[in-house]
C-alpha cells in the first residue's frame, strides 16, 4: 500500500517516491456525538438527534537513510511533506477514488533504529466523511483511479446533464449533498434570449425548491453555485426565492419548471463514512 499527500494547491507527494514506506493506514469510526434532554420524574432521556464528531485516523510508516549522516536530512523532509497549517488531502492506494481532507494532530517523534525511522502520524479531519476524487460529471467507466469498489456506484447509466423537464439524480455517498456546507454546482442553460422569465428546481425527493425571476441568456448560464446563485460574476440571488436544492443519499426525483430551459447539469462529489 502507499499513501498520497496532495496540497490544496495541486502538489502531490507520493510518499514511496520520497522513500517513506507506508505500513498501515487506520481510519477510526465515526464519533457519534448524542445530544439528551432530561424530563423532571421520568426515568432515562430523550433523545434529541445525534451528530458525528471529526474524524481521527493514524498513519503508521517507516523511512530509511543512506547512512547516519543522511538520517536527519530524510527526517526534515518526512517533516516537511506531513506538517502543515493547512488541510490536506490523504489518498489511500487501496482506494483511489476517495480523500480525507486532514491534517497531522499534534506532533509525532521518529523511533530511531539506525539508519531506520519508525513513525505513527496521527490524523485529524473537520469532516466525519471522506469525499469522492471524482465528481458527477467525470467520466465514470475509464479512469480507474477515480472509481472503484465500494463507491456506491452500480451497472448503471448514470446521468447528470439532463434536457427533460423530469428526471432523476444519483448520490452514491452516505451523506445528503447540502449546498450550504458541501460544494454543489447547478447549472442552468437557456433555449433563448428572453428579458423576464419564471424558472425553477424541485427535488420531490427533499421538497426543496429553487425558483428565479428574471432575464436569461444562451450565452451565459445561470449557476446555482453553493447558496449563490450567479450569471458569470454577477450575483442573481436577490431574484431568487432564495431556497436551495440539497441531494440525499439514493435517489433524488428533480422536476424543471421554464419551457426557456435548454439543459440541467448538476456537478458535486460523493460522501462516504
């Protein structure tokens, strides 16, 4: 097995090619965080709903040096590719097609046996889920690093561009896909150019809805862009019923309101525990 560090601007560190052989990478469960409330003279608690907590996994590895000499300068770049202020991503071989956003927890001392360093990194990430390399609209059946087992997907013809005015969105993960905490991008492409105009998105799925009044263009496109909702770099929200179109887990039933609607695209990643 080997491990990938990738900086969130792009830099990737496969960590055999800077010699650090991996020797186990352990992701630990969920952290179940139950939130109680007490009733005077009643027995127990009631439960008022369970959120999950960060995730914490530990990275276990091992570095060799030329000779003692070399043994500090390879332990300052093991430091340099693990330490950081920023979040990055981890990538496990044995599943490529999914990421951590983590970064070390506290501080970690190599056991010195020679020429040899052992190590045990541990991993904090915010997110209790890793997170898809691939998105909805990347291509899902020839590029073997972004799909593989165990990500939810089937033998089927997933779609996520879609010119119907019903249809129906696939989340493989295990989370809902919540714009407001989750990147997700739609995009909304026009048959004409039309000065007012009622649009809008219902997930019967979620009963979310996302309606527009205003122009529409075939050049540029409407993007409901996180809680935005935005025409190239300008904001379009205020026109809006400011409602938001979050995916659950499975699938969802979206249905399209507007003849003007020429083309539905929805573009985010999966969520795995």
């Amino acid at each position: 097995m080997d491990l990938t560090i990738e900086r969130l601007n792009g830099d990737k560190y496969v960590l055999s090619e800077h010699g650090i052989v991996t020797r186990d990478f352990v992701i630990d469960s969920p952290e179940a965080i139950n939130a109680t409330e007490t009733v005077e003279g009643m027995d127990g608690v009631i439960d008022a709903g369970t959120t999950y907590g960060p995730r914490t996994m530990t990275g276990s590895f091992y570095f060799k040096a030329v000779d003692l000499y070399d043994y500090p300068l390879l332990r300052n770049e093991v430091y340099r590719i693990f330490q950081s202020k920023e979040a990055f991503y981890i990538i496990d071989s044995r599943e490529p097609w999914r990421r951590w956003l983590a970064k070390v927890d506290g501080k970690f001392s190599p056991d010195q046996q020679r020429i040899y360093g052992f190590i045990e990194v541990p991993f904090i990430s915010a997110s209790p889920y890793a997170e898809s390399v691939g998105t909805s609209l990347s291509n899902f059946t020839t590029d073997v690093n972004l799909w593989g087992f165990g990500n939810g997907l089937f033998a089927e013809d997933y779609q996520y561009v879609h010119t119907d005015k019903s249809f129906r969105i696939y989340n493989a993960g295990d989370a809902t896909v919540d714009p407001r905490n989750k990147p997700l991008k739609i995009t909304i492409k026009s048959k004409k150019n039309i000065s007012k105009v009622s649009i809008g998105l219902y997930n019967a799925t979620t009963k979310d809805e996302w309606t527009y009044t205003g122009s529409m263009n075939t050049t540029l496109p409407i993007v409901i862009n996180g809680t935005r909702t935005v025409r190239s770099a300008t904001s379009l929200t205020d026109k809006t019923n400011y409602g938001l179109i979050t995916l659950a887990p499975g699938w969802n039933s979206i249905q399209v309101s507007g003849e003007e609607i020429a083309e539905v695209s929805f573009d985010f990643r999966f969520y795995y525990l």
